[in-house]
C-alpha cells in the first residue's frame, strides 16, 4: 500500500527515490491528462448545456470556438467544421443556446471545454431576440431605408415567382393570376423550410436578377417570393442574412409574400413591397383585366364626349344667335330706301346739270358772232404792225453765243488728249487699242504700241521681240467746224 505524501519520512532529499513500501510510480503530464480526458469523455459523453454565447469565432479552417456562460461560470466551447456549416443560424455573441456534446479535456492549456455537435436557440424569446439584433444591424446598413423601395411595373409581362413548386402556395398565385390578368410565369422552385432552404432562396432572387433582357428566357418585370404560414422556426430561412441581401440587391422589383397577414420577416422589410399573403402578392403584382377594360372603355367614351361637346355647344351657340339676328329684309330695307332716294335725286341732277349746259352753250353761242372775230382779227393785226425790228436785238443775241462758243473751242483744244505729245509724251496703247495707265498693266502685256507727235513705235516687253513695224498711216488734218449760222431770237420772248 502506497504511503501518503503527509507521512513522517523526510521527503525533503535532494534526489528522487524509490520508498520503502511505496508500489505508485510516478505519471507523466500526458499519462494524467490522457487519464482525465478518458475520466471526462466517459463521466459525460452526452450533455446538453443551456448559456449564453460569448467571444464567437470562426477560425480559417472553418472550425467555430466560442465559450457558453451564465452568471457565475464560464465553459469553452468548440464546433468543428462539419457541424459548423450545418447551423441553421449565425452564431452571434449574447444569443442564449442549448449546446449538445460531450466534455473533453484541451491538456495543451489544461482546460476543460465541450465539443458541440448541435446548436440551438434556447426558447422563442431568445430567437426572437436573435431576429431584433439581425434586424437592426440590416436597417444600420440601410437595406431596409424607403428610399430604395422601387415601384412596381404597372403591368408586367413575365412574373417570377420563387417558392416551392408542391405546395399550395404556387397554385394560389396561379389561380390568382389567371382570375385577374393572365401572365406568362416563371417559378423558381426552391425549399423554403429547413436546412439550405436559405441559399436556395438567395440563389433564385439572384438567378432571375441576372438574366439578361432579350434573352432565350424572358426576364421578369417583378418577382414574388411567396411561402405559406408557419412558427417562426419554419419561416427562419426568410430572416436568414444571405436571403435579405440578395433581396435588397435585385435589380427587379421584389415583392415578399411569407406567411400570413400576422408573419413578420426580415424578407418583408427588405422588398420593395410587402403582400400578407401569397393570394395578395398575385393581386398587387398585376391589375383586373376586366377594370381595365372598363376603364378604357370609359376612357373612350369619355374621350367621345370631349370630342363631341364643342361641338354641340358650337350648334347650341349657332342656333342661338342665328335666332337673335335680324331677318335679311329687315337689314337691306334702309339701304333699299336710302338707294331709292339716291336714285331719284341722281335723276334730278341730271335734268338739272343738262339744262344748265344748254344755258352755257347758248351763252357761248351768242359770242360766237362773226362780228366779235373779225374785231379780234384786226386788233391783232394793229400790234403786230407797231411792232419794229431793230438789228442790234437780232445782233446781240448771236455775238454772245458765239463768244461762248469760242470759249468752248479753245478749251477743247487745250483738253485734247493728244496735245500732250507735242510736248515729247507719249501715249501708250496695247495691240487692241486700249490705253494703258499701270506698270502692272504694262508689265502683264507682251506688246505695246506707244504714241508720239509724229506716228506710232511698236515694241517689245521683257524678253518678247517687238512686233513689225508698220508705217503710220497719214494723220488727216482735221476740217475747221463751220461756223453755226446766226439765229434769230424769239421776238416775243
């Protein structure tokens, strides 16, 4: 039998030996480590433990470690890859869970710790709790801002819907569709329960954002992600982050239709619109044919109406003054009257202004005596006979005429275009005749002819010979103008 550490012997030698009837060798760190880890692992090998989460992290090898607390005690906690990938929620610090494993040993830091197989949120309390903190972290971002909020096409041709293709949810939408406006469908058919049913969701909203318009696949003018009701467990994948963000990032409308009128999910804040029902999304998608068509048709009429009224206002207004307006006769009987006396005084003034001229005409007529013109014949004869014709009033008039004349017949001489070459100028002319007066003029010439007193000299410009020389022919002397024979002044002027 072993001796207890607290015996009399002195245990205080330098060297380590063997004791008289001690049969215990010692352990190793890793013999009693391995010792406590198989004592642990044994002792508990299924617990579930219920705490708070506290210092989440995901290592780069996909692994999870965390530590779960309560009020007065602390327990590490680590999740392998595995089973860290199938939580069907984000781990976050201060959600209450209940962990399901089994204790084990860490002996590299001499803890204890559990290694969790399953993670779960403790109570519909601490989901819910969970679905605030997402929530409000989401809205800080902006996802769930109005502004972002689009308006949904009026009427749009294609219509994608993603849900899952068995349950009654698809038909709805269908039967809902078909009543109202009947419109070309795509689905998308995904889970929308349980594990993956979130990235499956994400998957088609992003599926039917990236086709491209014009394509062999119609691309959807709005989508509709539609799911029936349930507990908040079975509408979790619509709160899942991976769902709202590809939700807030479509570039088509997106209308959320999860649940019934008194589900919430995060889905529903980050559509651009929120239907309480599948049936509703339908019914908010697109129009009544029928409303249309009244509508149009009372469009129509209305138009009709429109077109129509000024007219009949027009006719009313005719009619109306056609009626306040004089009869014809009414208008032409003071003009008629007024003509009628006109007419009456033009034939009046006619008779008047005749017997007016035949009273002239017989006055001029007794004038007209053959006595008064002979009187006049000779009274004209007697002035003209005491008229005298003196020379010196023919002769003045005609000696200042002349004297002008002179004048004008010196200074003619004096302008003469050729009295200049008397004095040794010459005139220069081209072959054609014309007179040139600009060295340029002369220097663009091959051949001038220049002009003296006595003949004419043709010569060369530049290096051109001079043209043949032909004899001048003799200058005519001009005959002096006759004298203008003298004229008789007007004897009465």
């Amino acid at each position: 039998m072993a001796r207890s550490p607290s015996s009399n012997d002195d245990n205080s030698g330098l060297l380590a030996r063997k004791r008289q009837g001690d049969n215990a060798e010692p352990l190793t760190i890793s013999e009693i480590s391995q010792s406590l880890k198989r004592t642990v692992e044994d002792r508990f090998g299924y617990v579930r433990l219920r705490g708070e989460l506290s210092g989440v992290k995901r290592a780069a090898s996909g692994h999870m470690y965390c530590a779960l607390k309560d009020d007065k005690a602390v327990l590490d906690g680590v999740m392998w890859r595995g089973n860290a990938g199938r939580l069907a929620f984000v781990p976050e610090d201060g959600l209450e869970v209940i962990a399901t494993g089994k204790l084990t040993t860490y002996p590299g830091r001499s803890k204890y710790q559990i290694v969790m197989d399953s993670l779960e949120i403790a109570g519909e309390g601490a989901l819910l709790a969970l679905l605030e903190k997402t929530r409000a972290r989401l809205e800080a971002e902006g996802l769930f801002a109005r502004e972002r909020k689009r308006r949904l096409p009026f009427l749009p041709r294609t219509i994608g819907v993603v849900t899952s293709p068995t349950g009654s949810v698809i038909r709805d939408i269908l039967h809902r569709l078909a009543d109202r406006f009947p419109s070309h469908v795509l689905v998308w058919p995904v889970l929308v329960q349980g594990q993956g049913a979130a990235e499956q969701v994400a998957g088609a909203i992003r599926g039917f954002s990236q086709i491209e318009p014009g394509g062999p696949v119609a691309r959807p003018d709005v989508v509709i992600v539609a799911r029936g009701g349930g507990s908040i467990e079975d509408l979790w994948s619509f709160n899942e982050e991976i769902v709202v963000r590809a939700i807030a990032e479509c570039s088509i409308p997106v209308i959320s239709a999860v649940g019934h009128e008194t589900d919430t999910t995060l889905a529903d804040y980050a559509a651009d619109r929120r239907a309480p029902t599948p049936t509703a999304a339908a019914e908010i998608a697109v129009p009544v044919r029928a409303d249309l068509h009244a509508t149009v048709a009372d469009f129509a009429m209305r138009g009709r109406r429109a077109v129509y009224r000024p007219v009949e206002l027009g006719r009313e207004r005719l009619e109306a003054r056609v009626r306040r307006m004089p009869k014809m006769e009414a208008l032409l009987q003071p003009q008629a009257q007024r003509l009628d006396d006109l007419s009456e005084r033009l034939r009046r003034g006619l008779r008047d202004r005749a017997g007016q001229g035949r009273e002239e005409l017989a006055g001029a007529a007794a004038r007209l005596s053959p006595r008064l013109l002979t009187q006049a014949l000779d009274s004209r004869h007697d002035r003209l006979e005491r008229v005298r014709l003196s020379p010196e009033l023919v002769m003045r008039p005609i000696e200042q005429r002349q004297n002008r004349l002179d004048a004008l017949s010196r200074l003619a001489e004096q302008l003469h275009p050729k009295k200049p070459l008397e004095r040794g100028y010459a005139m220069v002319r081209t072959a054609d005749g014309k007179v040139v007066t600009t060295l340029q003029e002369a220097a663009s010439k091959t051949a001038l002819n220049l002009e003296f007193k006595d003949g004419e000299l043709a010569v060369g410009v530049g290096d051109a010979p001079p043209p043949a020389q032909s004899a001048p022919p003799p200058r005519k002397k001009p005959k002096p103008a006759p004298k203008p024979a003298p004229r008789q002044d007007d004897l009465f002027g």
